[in-house]
C-alpha cells in the first residue's frame, strides 16, 4: 500500500508513533491518577496530571491530523493519476474548497510527499490563483457599464451603432453593456510563524493555517 520511500512515508510513521505515544501517556495518567487520588496527594501532585492529560490530547490530536494528511495525499495521488488536472476538478471530487486544495497540494510539495510517485504536479498550477469574476462598481450582475466606466482602449468606445461588434445600449440609454477580462489577483508567498508551512495566497487576505491554526496576514 505505501509504495512511496519519501517524506511521505516519514510522515507515516510519524503519525503511529506519535498515537501510540499518546495512548500510553493517557495509561500513565489514568494509572498515576487514581494511585494519587488513592493516597490523597491529588491537591499537591494536581498540576503533573494535568500535564500529563494535556501532552495526552497534544499527541493523539497530531497524530490524527498527520493520518487525515496522509489520506489525503493517498486521494490526490489517486484523483491526478486518474487524469484531473485542476485543482477545481480536485476540490470537487473530495468535497473541499479549492484554495483548501490548493494549500494542501503546495504543502506537500514543499514537503517532499511527491517527489517518489513520478507525478508532475506543473500542470496543476498551483502557484497561481484562480481567476476571480470582475464586476464594474457599485453594479451588481444584470446592469450595463456607463460610458464614462468603459476603459480608455476598449472597443466600445470606438464602433459605430451599425457595426457589427457595438455594444448595445442599455434600454433606458444608461450605457454599454460590456464584458470584462477579469484582472489577475495578486498573490504573496507565506510562511507560517507556528509551524514553517510555505504557499501562495492573495494578498491583504488573512489566511487561517490548516495544519496549526495561526493565522497568516
């Protein structure tokens, strides 16, 4: 089943130990509990259990983010084998939002899951953003754009009523209705302060981290 000899499969046994870790401090900190509780030292000897519990939760929560990672990475090995080659078409087939995605596919990179499955992962593009809708301001979808609205070089302003390629006016006469290119977003490239992973995301948009849950300005 793990054909992969890379950070992936380090990652792997990260997760086991890392539960297998867990699940024996819990044993512990049950155990150390009742002998405390059983000689009346909880008051004084509180505090240790409490750490105990905590280092419990810490180890199982990791391991079982790491172990939903992995599966993930199985799932878009699979899907990208398969022949999708968009991160919508991805996001669709597992139920999630493309920039989630996005993030996740440009994490594993920097980490290395891809480097042994001989999959090119350029033809995903996941240094660019998708493109976003454009809409004149201040005029939702079915209004026109006022001529004084329409960009200096576009076709519009120039094509006479009986050309071929005029945009009609709008029927009370409050302008064109023209189509836009939409303008490309601009992104910026990250790195987590909690815990170092990399990406792309649009810039002056807060970002929430989905492996520690620091957020990102």
């Amino acid at each position: 089943m793990y054909a992969y000899h890379d950070a992936a499969a380090k990652s792997r046994r990260t997760a086991h130990i890392q539960t297998i870790l867990g699940f024996i401090l819990g044993g512990i900190t049950l155990i150390s509990f009742v002998s405390i509780s059983a000689a009346g030292n909880l008051d004084t000897d509180f505090f240790i259990i409490v750490l105990m519990l905590g280092g419990t939760i810490a180890l199982l929560v990791k391991g079982s983010k790491i172990k939903k990672r992995m599966q993930r990475f199985d799932n878009y090995v699979s899907l990208i084998s398969s022949g999708i080659a968009t991160v919508e078409d991805i996001a669709t087939a597992t139920m999630q939002t493309p920039m989630f995605v996005r993030l996740d596919l440009q994490y594993m990179r920097t980490r290395g899951y891809f480097a042994h499955t001989g999959i090119d992962l350029t033809r995903l593009n996941l240094d660019g953003a998708p493109a976003q809708p454009f809409m004149p301001p201040h005029l939702p979808p079915t209004h026109t754009v006022p001529p004084h609205m329409i960009p200096p070089g576009h076709p519009a302003r120039h094509l006479s009523p009986g050309h071929p390629g005029h945009m009609p006016m709008h029927p009370h006469g409050h302008g064109h209705a023209v189509s836009f290119s939409p303008p490309p977003p601009v992104t910026q490239s990250y790195s987590c302060q909690g815990c170092g992973a990399a990406g792309t995301k649009q810039q002056g948009v807060p970002l929430k981290c989905e492996y520690c849950d620091s957020m990102i300005n």
